[in-house]
C-alpha cells in the first residue's frame, strides 16, 4: 500500500517538474496510471474524502498540463 502510495506521488512529481517537452506528455501519462492504480487500491477499502481529492485535484492538474502540452 505505502509502495503505491509513494509510486503515485512520484510518478506526478516527475510530471509536473519535467522540464523536457519531448518527454511531458510519457511522464503525464505514467502519473495517470499510477493515480488509477491507486484508485482502484482505495475502492478496496475505507478511506476519507481527503484521500479522493488529493487523487481528483493530482488529475485535474495533469490535465491541465496535458492541454497545455498540446
């Protein structure tokens, strides 16, 4: 559980401090996919709407850096 929770945070660290716009768009998606795994983990269990939100406010950033990659 930790080793996604950490996968995920770092996944999107490296997304929103990429600085090479050839490799933005790679790391905007392994950010995703760490977040849907994480989800999917979070479905299994009980959390509270904090933990949500940090994943909804974590995607809604990527996808206003994917719109702006464009």
């Amino acid at each position: 559980m930790i080793e996604q929770l950490q996968d995920w945070i770092e996944k999107y660290r490296a997304a929103l401090l990429e600085t090479r716009p050839d490799k933005l768009s790679e790391r905007i998606q392994e950010a995703s996919m760490a977040i849907k795994v994480r989800e999917r983990e979070l479905q299994t269990k009980t959390v509270n709407a904090a933990d949500w939100q940090v994943l909804e406010d974590a995607r809604n950033t990527l996808n206003v850096l994917r719109r702006n990659d464009r």
